[in-house]
C-alpha cells in the first residue's frame, strides 16, 4: 500500500503499540502455558490496514494486528476488524504469510461484527480466552461490546477513552450547544446518560444555580467505576493519559480483566510509560 494511503500517527499512538505490544506478549506466554485453556484469540475491533506511518520520523510502522501476528508464542486465532474497505484489503494481503494460525479480516462495522460473530467464539465455558483490543477513532464504539466482554469473564480488554473527542463534541462549556446528534454518540459510547451528571456540576450563579464544566477526571473515574460495577470486569486499574507533543491529553487508554495477574502486569507496563509526553 501506498504511503498516502496509510493513516500519519502520532508518537503517544506509538506508545500504546509498545503498550499492547508488551502486555500481549506476556498473555500469549501465560496462557500457552495454561493446560486447560484450548483456545486464544487476539482481537482488534478498530485494526486499520496494519501498517502506519510515524507522524515523526515519516517511516512505516508496524500496527497492533502485526504486532500480535509476530508474537511467540503465538495466539491460535486472530480476527480483525476495519470499517474501511480498502484498510481491510490491504491488512488481508499482508496477513496471508501467516498460514500457521487461523487469521480472518473483517470488512463493517465492529460493535455488529463483535457481538454477533466474535465474542460467541470465546466462551468461559469452551476453555477459550482473548484479549481485545478497542481503539476507535472517536465516539465509534457501543457500550454493549464492552458490557458484554466484561460480563463473558473470558475476555481482558485495552479500550481507548477518546477524551480529545467528548472535549470537542460533547463536553462543551455550555451543554445547551451541544448538537443532539453529539449527545446520541456519547450516549451509545457510554450506554446511558448518566455521564450528563458527571460531566457538569451545579455552582451558585448570581441569580440562579449555573453549570460548570468538571475536569477530564471526573469523567474518566465515572467510567473506570463503569467498567468495575456495571461490566462486571473484576480489576480495572488507573488508566494511562496518551499525550501529544505539547503534553496535552488525547485520549486515556484503558485496560479490564477478569484477572489479578493481568492487572498486575498491566499496573507495572503502565508506570513505565506513565509520565511520557509531560513538559
């Protein structure tokens, strides 16, 4: 594929390619060396055509669904996702060396794909596992994909919290301009409108009580409770902020298990990168 036609990322993108990278490496090691589970499988639900280019240094890099393919010892499925169709051509012609796994590419809409196609494949029961990960572009993902791999308890999951998005779109210092259209992504993003309550807090006006604007933190806290109390997944750790090059938050990357021992690994990766990008 031509350079044109490949997405420019930004190096806290980089980071988080070394991020998952890291910790799938060490979830493929465990597993394999798990008697009782069968099967496990590497899912990316926002894959792009698995190559990018360094907004930095303007060389190729190697996306997440390559990454996992080099991994050893490898996964024993792969399933990949892309909306665009040309994205997912060219991911499906790079994946054809590797003919010792099961690898297939999908072209749609991944909340669908998941829920109807994917997630069946990896039951707790089966003795099948998977780490997932989610990385949309914005507010592309439904609260249902993740509510039901969190209830599964046979699925760990890395989900992008597109902060920089809600700033732009949703979260606006005066909620009454807020398109309706807006509204609809952030509630399918976050399965209801309870974030309304988070994201905006009353303060004493001159003549009537005013709404503030809460900070990114406030929003992001609501959702990692979301993800313990509503999902059900049992260890959800602090997540990480993804800067760019002026240090500004883009995104949170978040990381949920059924596991201790995923969690902690993932605790230890994070700490590491934690404080990247900060000027």
């Amino acid at each position: 594929m031509h350079k044109t036609n490949l997405d420019e990322i930004g190096y806290w993108s980089e980071v988080k390619l070394d991020i998952v990278e890291r910790y799938a490496k060490e979830y493929s090691k465990i597993i394999n060396n798990d008697p009782r589970i069968k099967r496990h499988l590497y899912i990316d639900g926002f894959s792009g055509a698995g190559v990018h280019i360094s907004k930095q240094t303007k060389e190729y890099i190697l996306g997440s669904p390559l990454n996992a393919l080099n991994i050893k010892p490898p996964f024993k499925e792969f399933h990949f996702i892309d909306l665009d169709g040309g994205k997912a051509k060219a991911l499906r012609k790079m994946c054809v060396e590797y003919s010792n796994v099961k690898v297939k590419v999908y072209e749609g809409d991944c909340n669908r794909i998941l829920l109807d196609e994917i997630f069946p494949l990896v039951k707790w029961s089966d003795y099948r596992r998977a780490l997932c990960l989610l990385d949309p572009y914005g507010l592309d993902l439904d609260w249902q994909v993740v509510f039901r791999a969190g209830r599964m308890k046979s699925i760990e999951i890395f989900l992008n919290f597109p902060m920089m998005d809600m700033n732009r779109n949703v979260l606006l210092k005066n909620p009454d301009k807020v398109e309706p259209s807006q509204i609809a992504r952030m509630d399918r993003f976050w399965g209801d409108r309870t974030w309304r309550d988070i994201a905006y807090r009353k303060i004493p006006g001159l003549f009537e009580e005013m709404e503030e604007k809460a900070r990114n933190e406030a929003i992001v806290n609501e959702y990692q409770s979301r993800l313990k109390k509503i999902a059900d997944f049992a260890y959800v750790p602090k997540p990480i902020p993804m800067r760019n090059s002026k240090g500004a938050i883009v995104y949170y990357l978040f990381f949920s298990s059924p596991n201790k021992t995923g969690e902690k690994i993932v605790k230890y990766i994070f700490e590491k990168y934690r404080n990247w990008g900060i000027v």
